[in-house]
C-alpha cells in the first residue's frame, strides 16, 4: 500500500464540498480552503429573519446530485410545492397577466421525440416548429433556469435541455427546507465527520506544490486569477436579484413567469413558511439583464411584474434587497458549442478545476457537482493506495 495521497480543495461552496467529500470517502487526505468566513459560495443562506438565497435555489428531481445526497443521508427535508399552490403559477404574456400560457409554448417545452441541434439559435429552430410568437414564449420561459437576457440566442440544444426541465410535469424543481444553507451544514459536517480539514478565512493565492492534487471549485473568474489563466472563461448572464418580505394576503399568486422578456417572481414561502417570520411572505425574483442595461431597468421590470400580480404590495412591503449578479449564474452555450466547448476540468500538472461554468453536463447546480466529482476521479485515477472512485454510487 503507498502512502496516504494528500488533495487540495481551493472553495468551500457546494462544488469544494462534494469534491471534498468524494475524495476523502475514496481514502484521500483533504485540506479545503475558503477564503470567506463562512462555508457556500453561492448557497449560502442569509441569517434570519429572512432566509433568502443568492438567488433562486433549487434541487431538480432528475438530477445526479440529488441521488448522491440522499444517499449519503445529506439532502433533509425538503418543502414540495402543495398542487393548489402550483395552479396559482401566473405568466406575463402581451403585456396582461395570464392563467395559461400560450399553446404553442406548451407544444415546444412538451416536445420530446426530437432533440435539437447544437448548431442553430433555439429561436430559429423553435419558430420553425411552432411559429415565432411561440417560440419566443417558450424561450423566455426557460429563463428560470438561465438566467439569461437572451435564451433565444443560444444554442438550440441548450435551451431545449433546460426547458424540458423548468417545464416537467410533475415540476421536477424541489425546494430544501430552510434554505440552502441547511443543506451545506450537512456537507460540512459530512466531510469533518470522513477527516477533512476544513479552514475557513483562508485566501489562497497561488496553488500549493506540495505535490499533491489540486482542486480549484472558485468562481471561473477567480480561478483565471489563481492560475494565471486568462483562457479561463465563458460566457454567462448578468442578473437582477431582487428579495422582498411583504405583509401576507390572501390572493397573490405562488410565481409570475414574464414571457415577453425573461423574468421569473416567486413566492418561496408558498412551499417553505419557515423562510419568513409568521405573517409575511418571501419573495425572490431574477431579472436577466442585457450587457447595456443596468440595476435600475433589473428593478423596474420586477416591479412592473409585481404591480400585476401582487396587490398592493408596496403598503405591504417590510423588507427588500437588491443586487446585481454579473457572471455568476452559471454557463451559457452559444450555437455550435456544447458543454464539453467549456473550460477542461483537468489542466494539468494536478491541477483540476469543478464549477458551473466548465466542462461537464447538467442543468445550474449539477454541473458544479458532476465537475467535483470528475475532478476529485481524475486527481486520484492510477493512485495506489486507494479504493476506486465508484461513480456509479457518485
């Protein structure tokens, strides 16, 4: 048997914390860093009274992640969407707020004999399907799970994954109880519990050369700094998030999806109370921006939306927040790219990288973990010394 071989996981978010975990379940030793006091990037949960996310969080029922948590004991209690609630989904749709969306987008986001090319815009490929009026629709729709100004412009079969998606029924979208933050607590304590050696307030600066594999699960943007890479890019969205606590009153719909430009508002008390203190009500919203707009039109769009839907909701308003996420809400594919286009999980000299903007499949999150999971199996493939990796169980 060789020596213990040690790995370096550079983010203590969710993609640090499943390549910690993974590594040190195949026999690793595991140091994990995070520069910022608290342990998860982007799922962190804001302390009371209001537990918001940065950002809409979901878990999709379909994805590989969800499997691996609940096999580990990790994913808790989650807060399903009760059926009457679901029915109170309203769309934006020519300016009036609807009941139903247009039939032609529900043609296109139930289409599923025909997959899509990789090499044309979903909007010119959908028009052709269903007429552009529709497709324009099912593109913005699909922005719930874009975050994107602009979906129609992407690469066809990209669009068309994430629509299936955001569209399933039974909704494939599931909600954990108490925010992100709870599910990230059980991360953390998973990995302390298998010998991790987590240090939080840790800023690296340049990559260890110990010798030992490294892990860099930052931002893509962070990661070109620490490995003086500029190549490290892809595009992404740029994003209005807007979080709003409102007095509760009966009437106010469970979400409003604008299908003339993508927008998406949701009452996320609707499947989790706990969210709020009792008699209010939390909402969170993302607006995608185009490069030339700025916070100001992100908040005016909302508002129109929320003028709609949400009676008087300005006498009733509490507490809100607003913030502009530039770059950080995931990849986008233009036409002729797919994921596997993205920056390489594997750059060399045991350097790896996991995110949601390098190559690997998945929709949003599941691409962080299908990252982590591949970079910690390459770290340690060929290692004496060590069980396997069993990606079936990953």
């Amino acid at each position: 048997m060789g020596s213990t071989r040690k790995i370096t996981v550079i983010g203590g978010g969710f993609a640090g914390l499943t390549a910690a975990i993974t590594a040190a379940e195949a026999g690793a030793e595991v140091t994990l860093h995070e520069a910022h006091h608290t342990l998860g990037g982007r799922a962190r949960t804001a302390d009371g009274p209001y537990l918001t996310n940065d950002g809409p969080h979901a878990l999709y029922s379909g994805g590989p992640h969800r499997t691996w948590l609940k096999q580990r004991g990790l994913l808790g209690e989650l807060a399903p969407l009760p059926a009457l609630q679901a029915a109170k989904l309203r769309f934006h749709h020519r300016g009036a707020l609807r009941r139903t969306p247009p039939l032609g987008l529900l043609r296109q986001s139930f289409r599923t004999g025909e997959q899509a090319p990789v090499d044309i815009d979903f909007l010119t490929w959908a028009s052709g399907l269903v007429g552009e009026p529709a497709a324009r629709a099912a593109a913005a729709y699909s922005g719930v799970a874009l975050y994107h100004h602009d979906p129609g412009a992407l690469s066809a079969r990209f669009v068309q994954e994430r629509l299936h998606r955001a569209a399933s029924i039974p909704p494939e979208a599931t909600f954990v109880k108490g925010g992100w933050g709870r599910l990230i607590d059980r991360m953390a304590a998973r990995a302390r519990d298998l010998g991790v050696r987590i240090e939080t307030g840790s800023r690296i600066d340049t990559p260890p050369t110990d010798g030992g594999p490294v892990v860099v699960a930052t931002t893509l943007a962070a990661a070109a700094r620490l490995l003086d890479d500029p190549s490290l890019s892809w595009e992404s969205g740029r994003t209005v998030l807007y979080d709003l606590a409102l007095r509760t009153r009966k009437g106010d719909p469970f979400a409003i999806s604008d299908l003339d430009a993508p927008g998406w508002v949701e009452r996320f008390t609707t499947q989790d109370p706990s969210l709020a203190p009792d008699g209010q009500q939390l909402i969170q919203a993302q607006l995608p921006i185009a490069p030339g707009e700025s916070k100001a039109d992100g908040v005016a769009h909302v508002e129109r939306l929320l003028d709609l839907g949400f009676a008087g909701w300005r006498e009733r308003t509490v507490w809100r927040r607003e913030a502009l996420s530039n770059g950080r809400t995931g990849a986008v594919d233009r036409p002729g790219t797919t994921w596997r286009d993205r920056p390489a999980v594997d750059r060399g000299d045991g350097v790896y990288l996991a995110g949601d903007q390098v190559a690997a499949p998945g929709v949003l999150a599941e691409v962080s973990f299908t990252s982590a999971v591949e970079a910690v199996s390459l770290a340690l493939r060929g290692t004496r010394g060590h069980r396997p990796l069993d990606l079936k169980r990953a």
